[in-house]
C-alpha cells in the first residue's frame, strides 16, 4: 500500500523544468483535481468519465490535456485499463489531500453558519477507542454537544494511510513498517496491554494460571498473519519451543472475533481494555490469567506536520492528549 513505484523510463515529450511544471499545476482546476481522483479510484477511464459527469472522449481529452500541459505520463493506458504512473500516484495523493480539504473546509463554513462548531475525523487502534477517546469525547459533549466528531477503528497501516490521503485529522496508532514518517509527527501514548479472551466455562478459564503449553492444540480466532498481536503471540510459543497455533479463524473484524468466542472454545487475543469492558458490561466472556503479560508496542498520535488541525481537531486532539498525562514524548 505504502511502496514505492519505480519512475516510469518514458515520459511525454513536452517534459519542461521546474518552473514550467509548477505553473502548469498551479493552473489545475478542481474537476481536474476531482477527475484525478476518479481515475485512479476506479482504473478505467469511462467510469472516472461516468463520476464526473462527462463523456469518455471528453474524458480522454481532458486526461492528455492535463498530461501535455505538465509534461509528465501520469497514467498507463494498459489493455485492461489505466494504472497511474509513480508521477501519477504522488499528484493523485496530492489531489486527494485537496478535496479533502476543500471539502473540510466547507463543512466547517457551514457549520460555523448553523452554530454546530465544526467537525472532526479521527482514527484510532482498538485500545484507546474505548479508553482515552471515549473518555474525551465524553468530556468534549459536555462542552460541546454540536461538535460533530466521526471516529474510524481500524488497525494502524489503514488509519495512517487515511491520514496521508487527508480523510482523517489525526489517529491514535502505530507507524506502520516501510511508511517514510518525514511528514508525519508522532507522540508516543503508552504500550497497548493484551490478553486472551474465552466465553464463560471454557476448560482454561478456571485455571489459576494459564502457561504457553497449555495452549497447544487450541481453537483460536485471531487477526491476519502478520498483524501485530498475532506476530507477539507467535514469538510467545516460539519463546518456549512450542508449535504455533494453527486452528485458527483469521479475521479482523472484533464482531466475528466476538461471537465465535462466545459460542466456541475458541481463544482470541484482543486489547485488555476492550476485554475489561466487555467483563464490565456483564458478557459471557473470560479473560485467561497468563503467566506472562502479553503486550505490543506503544501506539501515539499521528498527524501531518504539513497540516494545522482545525479549531475543532485541536480541542480532540489536546482532550486526547491530557488523558495521557502530557504523553511520554
């Protein structure tokens, strides 16, 4: 999601330098930007035609004017479709990040004119959703009650994308491997605490303590191979020689995860916080008492230096940020 591209060998012949290129962008119109954006979305020209409302030769036209005028291929004709070029991706991601400004912009005009204050979208990994944010948004109600906050809970390579791409203001996550974090600043929140969650009568539940061998031969529901918790548990077997689970359900959806625990003997590892909650809400779950913690790296808040946050996503950000104590760094 995050690589790359080689630059293509092969560019229009009307390549200009630096300063041509910069006034050719700055003449883009916003259904340019919008038409980008729908090219790249859909990957076959009469569909990115159909989104903007004109026709595919009109479509075609407008993509080799946008092209000539910047001097740079920014997509592939393929037999199959079009794919945008490494030149193509970084001005498609540029476009993106405008529309969702423009579009922010608009709605927060439009919300200072209601009286509603604004709006804000977050992200965040699993833990502090029902922590930290929960707690802040509580809090920010109370004040603020005509705030309009949007909150998306997934796991850290697509929160962070979202936030390069401008869909969100900021996120409560990790950096994800290979994502170049220049543009990005990070404070680090705390280390996310987890734990094996069983339904009520499972055979482990009532052990006093649950060790690594005991886990052998189980059911389990887990996230994709790969994914942070998953790889923590694996290196917890692998610590005491053991084989890896390998009755598994890979998902990554919590409500699945859920419902198998509670009508199977399968074992899933969650957040302890979403665990606790889930006990404190009186479900028909156990947590199991390991005999070592498990826990996964500190997740942080995310957000482009590139980008002031809004009025609005400050006061998130700053609620956010004072249930962590100042944060660590």
């Amino acid at each position: 999601m995050f690589t790359q591209r080689k630059a293509p060998d092969t560019v229009t012949p009307q390549v200009k330098d630096a300063a041509h290129l910069r006034g050719a962008m700055n003449r883009l119109k916003l259904r340019h930007l919008r038409f980008l954006v729908a090219l790249d979305t859909h990957r076959k020209l009469h569909r990115a035609a159909d989104e903007i409302a004109i026709s595919q030769p009109a479509a075609s036209k407008m993509l080799g004017e946008i092209e000539q005028a910047v001097g740079i291929t920014l997509f592939d004709r393929l037999p199959r479709g079009i794919e945008p070029t490494a030149y193509g991706e970084v001005l498609v991601r540029r476009a993106r990040a405008m529309l969702a400004e423009f579009s922010r912009a608009s709605g927060e005009i439009a919300a200072i004119q209601s009286g509603a204050g604004g709006s804000v979208a977050i992200g965040t990994v699993m833990a502090p959703a029902v922590g930290a944010v929960h707690e802040a948004l509580d809090e920010i109600r109370r004040t603020r009650p005509a705030l309009q906050v949007s909150v998306v809970v997934a796991m850290s390579d697509v929160l962070v994308n979202d936030l390069m791409e401008s869909r969100l203001d900021f996120v409560l996550a990790r950096i994800p491997p290979g994502v170049d974090g220049d543009d990005l600043a990070y404070r680090e929140c705390e280390a996310e605490a987890c734990c094996l969650l069983v339904r009520k009568g499972h055979p482990l539940a009532a052990m006093a303590e649950v060790t690594p061998a005991d886990l052998v031969g189980r059911d389990w529901v887990l996230q994709p191979s790969g994914s942070l918790l998953r790889r923590k548990l694996d290196a917890m077997m692998h610590r005491h020689g053991l084989p890896l689970p390998d009755r598994i359900l890979d998902t990554s959806s919590e409500l699945i995860t859920l419902a198998t625990v509670s009508r199977t003997d399968a074992i899933a590892a969650v957040a302890m916080a979403v665990a606790e909650l889930l006990q404190s809400l009186g479900g028909p779950f156990e947590i199991l008492r390991l005999s070592e913690p498990l826990t996964v790296e500190p997740f942080g808040l995310v957000r482009l230096r590139s980008r002031a946050l809004s009025p609005a996503a400050e006061l998130v950000y700053e609620a956010i940020e004072r249930r962590y104590g100042g944060l660590v760094r």
